[in-house]
C-alpha cells in the first residue's frame, strides 16, 4: 500500500468518525433547551387545549404535550412556557424560530403562509366543528335544522365549515351571524336561533356557563367538519424534529394494549434514540411525569374533566381513532 493510499484511508476513515460524531451531537435546539431547562411551545387558545389559568400559567392538553417533550429534551425538571397566538403578529414565533415547538391547525398554517417555516409532524388533537342545540329540542343531526335558525361568529373556521356542510347537501337554513362572542351568546341563551355552529371544544366550554339554555345545551354528535391539529417544529434542525415525533409516538403507543402475536405499550415500537440526544430511560421518565396521551386527554378535555368531551377520533384505530404512531409489525 502507498503512502498515497494508506493517506487516503486515513482520510475517509477520519470524515466517517466526524459523521458520527455529528449525527451523534445534539442539535442547537435541544441545546437551548438543556442550557436553559425551559421548552418554549405555542398554539391558538382552544378550552382543553390551551388556555390561561386564574393564575396566568396556561394549561391545556398542549401544555401537557409540551412538557412531555421538554422531560424527553432535558429531564423532569425542564419548566415549560407556552405562547398563545392571538395575532398575525404573534405568529412570528413560528416564523422566527422563537418557540421550539408549534400545534397548528392546517387553516392557521395556510392562513399565516407558514409552510416553509415549519416541519410537520404528527397529529396530536382532532378537532370537530358541530352544532348544539338546546337540551329539550327535537333535533338531532344536522339536516334537522332545514330552514332553521343557526348562529355562528362571522368570518371564523366554523362558519366556513357550516355554509360547506349545507351547500353540499343543497340544504337551506336561517343564518345569524355575529361579531361578538357576548352577543352569540345571549342569543342562543334566547332561543333567537335553534342551533350554534362552532368547534365542540368551544361549545363544551360555553356549557359550563351563561343560563338555562346554554348549561343544557346538547352537542350533535354528526360533525359538520373534522380537522387534526399538529405538531411542527422549525425548518433548522432534523434532530429536533425526530426528538418531538418519537416523544408524540411514545405517549400515543403507551395505550396500545397487548395482544397475542403483538406487543403493546411501549414494547410495540421500541426506540433506542441516543444519536438525537436523548438518554437511556428517557420514554419511562416522559411517562412518569406527565401520563400516556389518552391520560392527558381524559383530565383536560374529556371524561375526566369539566368539558367531558367524548374521546372520538382521539384514540387508536383498534378503538375507532385516528390516532396512529408507528408500530413494529
């Protein structure tokens, strides 16, 4: 062998251990986030997903995905800070790598042009656009509501879903459009329209206050509309993405049961992820600390909590959801 050669060997074999090393490296996100043990995390407001606390701290489903991640990134420990996006202006967080992690809905993403800002990944909350009507009336699907009064905020995601719901059944109905929150509500409150148009974790929220009309409401159960939320994170760094797709996959297969010729739980998928930066332990650690999905769920937005929302499509295939990380077949 030449010097030449023996050279050229000791060159390849030196850039194969600095690729190594650099897959094996944390990316500058993760970084961030150990150095300074707080994941940055932001999402329009949504009751159950995402709302202030009397004491100012947000909580929410979300909240809770966030924190999941924030454990994964840098230990129980890790303090978790969430941003509402409540105007063009707030979404800069997304456009200015600011937060470390998105849950966008598709309209908000095409809305804000944030296509190119963002890796998608998995989704994490299916959201239902419904119709609830007063909890003595006769109605009970949508196309009862034939030349009827609906009332809905003009110009929001709902509305959009109600007059397509309609429009494709060729269906006529009265429209009540408002500006105001307040002022849908005391109409519905009045019985001035027999129907309200909105996403349910709204219309959930709305039930636990106002009078007699809005505390009875009942929400029907066929949806105008269903859309999932995501979780995205920023275009810079790989690692990062995989860190926040494998924990989402982890707190989802976590509820998958064991059964003959199939693992379950955490055994369905397991995952060694050492060359993105997480450690040993880190899938039994996010669930110590913050609970499976379905977990998450049930105390912030289904039947362990206030709103007492019907799990749905939020759960796996094997219970009729659409929830589906990936598995070891």
């Amino acid at each position: 062998m030449t010097a030449r050669s023996r050279g050229s060997i000791l060159a390849l074999a030196a850039a194969v251990i600095v690729g190594f090393a650099a897959i094996a490296r944390a990316g500058p996100v993760l970084d961030r986030v150990k150095a300074g043990g707080v994941i940055r995390c932001g999402a329009v407001a949504r009751p159950g997903l995402l709302m202030p606390s009397p004491d100012g701290a947000p909580t929410g489903l979300l909240v809770d995905l966030c924190r999941a991640i924030g454990v994964a990134a840098a230990g129980a420990s890790v303090k978790t800070s969430a941003s509402v996006y409540d105007s063009d202006r707030a979404f800069d967080a997304v456009r200015q790598g600011r937060d470390d992690v998105f849950f966008l809905s598709g309209a908000e993403i095409v809305d804000q042009t944030l296509p190119g800002f963002l890796v998608p990944g998995p989704s994490v909350f299916h959201e239902t656009t419904a119709l609830m009507v007063a909890g003595d009336s006769s109605l009970e699907r949508p196309s009862d509501l034939a030349g009827r009064s609906i009332c809905f905020l003009q110009g929001d995601v709902s509305h959009r879903h109600l007059e397509a719901y309609f429009a494709a059944r060729r269906v006529a109905f009265r429209r009540m459009g408002y500006q105001e929150e307040d002022e849908l509500h005391d109409a519905f409150d009045a019985r001035q329209c027999q129907a309200w148009a909105a996403e349910v974790t709204t219309l959930a929220a709305v039930r636990l206050e106002g009078g007699k009309t809005l505390r009875g409401g009942r929400i029907l159960s066929e949806p105008l509309a269903s859309f999932p939320i995501i979780v995205a994170t920023g275009t810079s760094d790989g690692a990062w993405s995989a860190l926040v797709f494998w924990t989402i996959a982890t707190l989802i297969d976590a509820d998958r049961p064991y059964r003959d010729w199939a693992a379950g739980g955490l055994d369905s998928l397991p995952i060694a992820a050492a060359p993105i930066g997480i450690t040993a332990g880190w899938r039994e650690a996010v669930l110590a600390t913050t609970g499976s999905y379905q977990a998450m769920f049930r105390r912030n937005v289904g039947q362990g909590s206030p709103l007492d929302i019907p799990v749905g499509p939020n759960t796996l295939p094997a219970n009729g959801g659409l929830m589906t990380p990936p598995y070891a077949e």
